[in-house]
C-alpha cells in the first residue's frame, strides 16, 4: 500500500466520523403542533389564530347544541376563510343516531349575531362528509373585535345502549386569512369620497360583498385625467357569484355628473359605462355599487367579487364651423370644442367664458337746454255773465228802434 493511498484512507475516516458526530448532535425532528382549541362561552374565547381546531363532542353526553368560540379583531380588505371537516364514529346502534349539524356564525364584540356564515344538512354516518366553507370579507367600516362561533347539533338525542360510549363526533376547523384587497391595494375601497382608492388604467380585482358574506356596500374609487382625456369603466362580475353591479361618476366637488351612469341588466351581467372627455383636466370619482336587489333573489348574489377594467384615451377629434352642441360628435352627450368632443355639460359655460365682451357705450353727461324766449300768452275774451249779455241786447235795441223811428220824423 502506497503512502498516498494511505492519506485517503485517513481522510475517508475522518469525513465519517465527522458526519457521525454531526448527525448525533441534530435536532431531534420536530414534533407536529397540538391541535389549537376553542372556548366554551365568549367569555373564555382564546384569540383566533390561523392553522386547524380540533372540536370534540359526544352523542351521548353532548347530545343537543354545542357551542365553541374564537375571538379576533376585524381586518379590513381581508377574508375570514373557515373551512370544516367531520369525522363519524366507526359504528352506532341506529344510523339516525349520529347525524349531526355544523353551523358557523359572526357575532360582533357586544355579542349580536353579524352573519352566519355557512349551515349543514344532516350529515349520516356512512356517508362522505363534505368541507364545509363559511368565509367573510372585512370592509373598510369593520375594524373592530369579533367571535367565530362554531355550533354542533346532535339531532334525535343520546344513544341507549352502552355500546355507543364511542358515538363520538370530531371537526376540524381550519382557519386562513386571505387578502382580498381591492384593486391591488391592502385594504377595502371606502364608501365615502375622502379616502377614495386611486386607480390608473388596468384591469383590477376587487369585492363588493354583502349578504351572509359581507356588508360592503360601495366601493368609491378616484383617477385623474388630463385635459381631453376620456374614461371608460368595465366591470366583469365573477360567473359564481352572479353579482348585479352598478357605476356613478362625481366630478371633484362630489357632484353626480348627468350622464355616462349605468347598471346591470341582470344578475351576473358585465356593466359598460364612460364619461366624456373634459376641456379641463380634472380628478374624477366613480362609485361601484351593488345595483339592483331584485336581481339578486331572482339567482345573483347581493356583490361578490369582481373585475374592473379601466381603460383612459384622448377624446375623438371633431369638425366644426365654431363651437357646436353637436358638430361631427358621434356620442349622445358630447359637443365640439377646440376641435374635440367632450362633454355637453361643459358646453354653456365654455360658450360663456368664450363670448366676446360687449362694451357698453358710456352714458355722457347731458348739457341743460337754455329756454327759449315765450310768447305772452294771449287771455281769451272774456265770456259776459247771463245777466249783462241781456241789457246790452235790449240796449242795442232801443238805439235801432230810436234811429229807425227819429228818422221818420
């Protein structure tokens, strides 16, 4: 045997010991964690963490309602996802025995019913049990504390006979958190206008949820155009959920625009709306709302989920004589000004701020006239009183008899 094949060896001997002793020293493997459990009254309700509970009840001696609870602390833009699944006792002396209900409900933090979530049937033995899912979306609104309650219900009372002491019923509830942000975003869009979401062109996801599932009203979302730039929204109800869905546009003093609003015409339908392009730029809000709840009870869902495309692009190019209602204009509402088409409702005050100002010729101060020399007015004859009209008639008379007769003499 070589030198140098003895230097292997030694080598090789040393990595195997070193590798030996690594291994002795390891971590032992980790054992799974014990199942988490819950309260029995929302006095004693541990807070609720994510991962999997494990709940145990008796047909025998638990035979009616149970009751189980969590505690935890609304998160607004997030979903609450509860999913549970139950296991049968091998065997009991009548099937009808083991039936069983899971309910899962929301309680606020004064302990009012909020939403239940999900409900059973009658779940037998023998027969496959499935997941059941009860998840809620936090709006905006809903930062504070909440329980999960978690309700079993044996059906037909305890088992009789002795052999059934193993009629016992277990479910795991696996609790996750999922962000469900609107547009991208870690929170909920807002009802009100202040803390609206800003959006830019895109396609988005988001959720308007009510019902068992939510309270999300409005989701109230901003974008800023620029002079001559039009908007166009598309919402694209998710197909399960079927939501009726609607859009208003408001102008940045919160003012509903006349036009360019629209809604569903039936559950699950896409909503197509736009707004007309502006001779000024301008910040833009638009509400989407759950529209109509008729359609909702004739197979929609009051919101869910969605997808909103937003689309921004110049205004239409247009040709006018001067600036028109209408000019080339192809849209409804749209005028032409400055060779654009944008909306009609700022055509008059356009035409207002644009008019040529008519001056007003001064009012001159106006000179006295001098009065011209007058003629002395001219007193008209004096008309003689009854009584002196009649002597000078009978004096006249007397001289035209005296001369008639005088002369005969």
């Amino acid at each position: 045997m070589t030198r140098q094949t003895l230097v292997v060896l030694f080598l090789a001997l040393l990595l195997a010991s070193a590798v030996s002793v690594y291994a002795a020293e390891a971590d032992p493997p980790a054992q799974p964690a014990a199942p988490l459990t819950m309260g029995t009254a929302f006095s004693n309700a541990p807070p609720l963490a994510e991962g999997t509970y494990k709940v145990k009840t008796n047909a025998k001696s638990d035979w009616g309602e149970v009751w189980h609870y969590l505690k935890f602390d609304g998160r607004p833009g997030y979903l609450l996802n509860v999913d549970v699944t139950a296991q049968f006792p091998d065997k009991c002396s009548a099937a009808y025995l083991c039936e069983t209900d899971h309910y899962l409900y929301l309680y606020n933090a004064d302990q009012e019913h909020v939403s239940s979530l999900a409900d059973s049937a009658a779940f037998k033995v023998g027969k496959p049990f499935p997941t059941l899912n009860g998840w809620y979306f936090f709006s905006a609104e809903q930062a504070g504390s909440y329980y999960l309650v978690l309700k079993t219900r044996h059906y037909y009372g305890p088992p009789s006979k002795s052999t059934d002491k193993d009629a016992e019923f277990e479910a795991d509830l696996a609790i996750t958190w999922q962000l469900g942000g609107d547009a991208g975003s870690t929170t909920d869009a807002p009802t009100g206008f202040t803390q609206a979401l800003p959006l830019t062109p895109g396609t988005h996801k988001a959720y308007l949820l009510m019902g068992r599932h939510g309270v999300d009203k409005i989701d109230t979302y901003s974008i800023d155009l620029k002079k001559f730039e039009k908007l166009s929204i598309r919402i694209v109800p998710d197909e399960k959920y079927k939501g009726s869905f609607g859009v208003s546009f408001y102008n940045s003093d919160r003012q509903k625009f006349a036009f360019g609003h629209a809604t569903a015409a039936n559950a699950g339908a896409i909503v197509n709306a736009s707004l007309a392009a502006a001779p000024v730029g301008q910040t833009v809000y638009f509400q989407i709302l759950n529209a109509d709840p008729i359609d909702n009870l004739l197979g929609g869902t009051p919101g869910g989920p969605y997808s909103i495309e937003v689309k921004v692009e110049p205004a239409e190019s247009c040709t006018s004589e001067e600036n028109s209602m209408r000019g080339s204009c192809t849209g409804q509402w749209e005028a032409c000004i400055e060779g654009k088409c944008v909306s009609n409702s700022y055509y008059y005050d356009y035409v207002k701020k644009k008019a040529p100002v008519v001056q007003k010729t001064p009012n001159l101060p106006t000179t006295p006239k001098t009065p011209s020399p007058s003629t002395p007015k001219q007193s008209p004859p004096a008309v003689p009183a009854q009584g002196d009209a009649m002597s000078a008639f009978f004096e006249a008379l007397y001289r035209f008899l005296s001369g008639w007769f005088g002369g005969k003499g």
